[in-house]
C-alpha cells in the first residue's frame, strides 16, 4: 500500500532533479574565488578588531523586541529604514568598530549591499529567518554577510558555498518580549484564566497550499484556530502577551517543516504547543520535556479532538509547577538573547580568538 502511494504521488522524479542541478550548480570555480574574497575581509576584520576592541553592538529593528542589552558594550537598534536610506559614506564612521546584527526582514537588497561592500571596519552578522524558502534572499545575504545564522536546517550546504562562516543553525527563539516583561509578569501566567481550545491564529501564504488547507480544516473544528493579519505586530506588548496566556494549548502549522517562534511564544507563556510530527525527532524540539509539548499526525487533523484533550489534561496535570517550568525553560534557553549571544560568540571566536567571557581584551 505505501509503495503504491508513492509511486502515486506526482511528479517522481522531482527530487532527483532538483538534487542534479543543485549538485552542478554548486561546483563552479567562482565560489572559490568567494570564499577567497570573503576570507580575505575576514582576515582584515579579525586584525582591526584585535587592534580596536569592539565598540558597539547594532541589531536591526525588527529584533528589537527582545530588548537585547550587554553589560560590558553599547547595544543600539537601527531604524526599521536604516538600510534603505543609508549612505554609506555618512554611514562609516558610525558602523565602524561594530558588530551588526541584522533580520532578513529588515533588509533592503541594494542599500544593504553598499554598506557591507563599503564599511571594511564592521562585521556583519545576518540572522536569517527564512533559509527554508526565501532563498533568493537567503543566498544573497549568505554573500553579504561576515556571519550567516540561518534558522532552519534547509539548504545548509547550498548556504555555505556563499558564505563558509555559516553558523548554527540559530534557531528562531521568543522576540517580542524582553526578559524582563516576561519575569515581571509570571503572575500574569499563572492565574490569567485560560480556554481549553487551542490558540492558532496564522497569517496566510498564497504559496503554501497545504498550510492553508490544514488550518482551514481545523478551523471547522476550533474557531480559535484560523488565520490573521500582520496588525498583529501593531499591537501593544502588553495585548498580545494576554492573548497567549489566555489558552492552555497553541495548534502550530509551520510554512514547511521549519521550527516557528512560536513553538517558544507559547512555551514562555505557559503555554503547551502542538506541533507536527515531523518535528518530534528535530533539534531543538528534541529536547524539550514531552509534558510540556504534543505532536499530531495526519489523523489528527481530521478529529483533532482526542489530541485537544489530551493536551488539557497535560495541562490541568501540570497546574502551576508546569506553567513555570514552561516559561523559566524557554526564558532561559530560547528567548531572543540567547541567539544573540550564540551569534557574538561566533564573532569572538572568529576575530578575537574565543568565546566573549574569554575575550574581553577584544572590547574597549
């Protein structure tokens, strides 16, 4: 029955192809000569920072959220347009001794290039959330980056033909509350009152069919699961933070099989994820205790019920205890400032020879 269903499905011979022009793509000579160039900078960047020390640390706007701070260096957020409106020789004496951290969605292609291409006394480090399907942004920051963190386990080796610092993968964590929002208001998680019914609401992608059918499905069965619009983000803190702690479960449908933040949002929040399958047995989900997380299969989606009550008796099993373990376990290993120390660590290892703890010669 499997083999028939397999040789059912369209287009067979898909993956073989895909798998030939990938391999000959990648082989061509110009790829040296980038990892020469791009070893050259770096060689140039490690000298200056030794010399120099590391003056600043500047993440772009969309990670602002997170509220990243250093004890030891200023930490600054760009403008949501900085890359877009930047001139680069304005721009230089500000960027130079800096480490950039930057969202690909704070990116302007062409604006972004000049800066990297004219600022030789900066590191650029590019957090890449979209590696599983943005690729023709994903490679170009792969170019355009001193270190590239994409989030996802897709397309790595393709990634590091671009870029042989390629890094992690440095997973998506909690980024729209700060450590300290989210340890102020445990209270607020443990006695918000909470709906049984799983939280779901997703924002809709034309081209990932299968996403939308399978969250339009649930949906016939839990309106708390269905789709949403980007107002979300213009939102206050404070709003949507009461949103996630107002249900016990969270239905997660990711694009394709990538790990979505998420998964992280509703464990800081008390929260228990559902997530597909086939991430069960993929880090870093590998990791996370199985009280405070469930999985659904194919059936699942077609009675999702049994699994919801499931998931409310893990829920009322764990009471509070289970709500604080949640959330102390993703604010200590999967909010936003741990990424971004995972990504500096990367930066003192390549240009100051060891981790930041190691390497406070390098920071003036």
């Amino acid at each position: 029955m499997i083999t028939d269903l397999f040789y059912a499905l369209p287009d067979n011979d898909f993956a073989a192809r895909q798998a030939s022009d990938y391999i000959a793509a990648t082989q061509h000579e110009r790829f040296f000569h980038l990892a020469r160039a791009k070893q050259a900078r770096m060689a140039a960047l490690g000298a200056y920072f030794s010399r120099a020390g590391l003056r600043k640390i500047l993440i772009s706007d969309n990670l602002r959220g997170c509220a990243f701070a250093d004890p030891k260096v200023p930490v600054e957020y760009l403008d949501k347009d900085f890359f877009a409106r930047a001139d680069p020789a304005r721009e230089k004496p500000f960027l130079d001794g800096a480490v950039v951290i930057v969202n690909n969605n704070d990116v302007d292609m062409a604006g972004y290039a000049k800066l990297y291409d004219f600022c030789d006394r900066t590191c650029f480090i590019a957090w890449d959330w979209d590696n599983h399907h943005w690729l023709d942004l994903s490679v170009f920051l792969a170019a355009h980056s001193d270190i590239y963190a994409p989030a996802h386990h897709e397309n790595l080796y393709l990634l590091s033909r671009y870029n042989w610092l390629t890094c992690g993968p440095v997973y998506c964590a909690c980024v729209q509350w700060s450590r300290a929002f989210l340890a102020d208001r445990l209270v607020t998680i443990l006695t918000t009152e909470r709906s049984p019914e799983p939280l779901g609401k997703h924002i809709p992608y034309a081209s990932f069919l299968f996403r939308l059918q399978v969250i339009a499905i649930l949906q016939q069965h839990y309106p708390s699961i269905g789709f949403s619009d980007r107002t979300f983000h213009n939102r206050t803190p404070e709003s949507r933070f009461a949103e996630w702690c107002s249900h016990e479960l969270h239905w997660i449908v990711p694009v394709l099989n990538d790990v979505p933040i998420r998964i992280f949002d509703a464990l800081i929040t008390g929260g228990i994820p559902i997530v597909p399958e086939s991430l069960r047995l993929l880090p870093p989900i590998d990791a996370i205790d199985r009280q405070h997380i469930l999985f659904y299969g194919a059936d699942d989606l077609l009675a999702p019920q049994k699994l919801v009550a499931r998931g409310h008796a893990l829920f009322q099993h764990g009471g509070r205890d289970g709500m604080v373990a949640r959330h102390r376990f993703a604010l200590e290993r999967h909010h936003g400032e741990c990424r971004m120390r995972q990504m500096l660590d990367c930066f003192f290892e390549i240009c100051a020879g060891g981790s930041q703890e190691t390497a406070s010669r390098a920071i003036r």
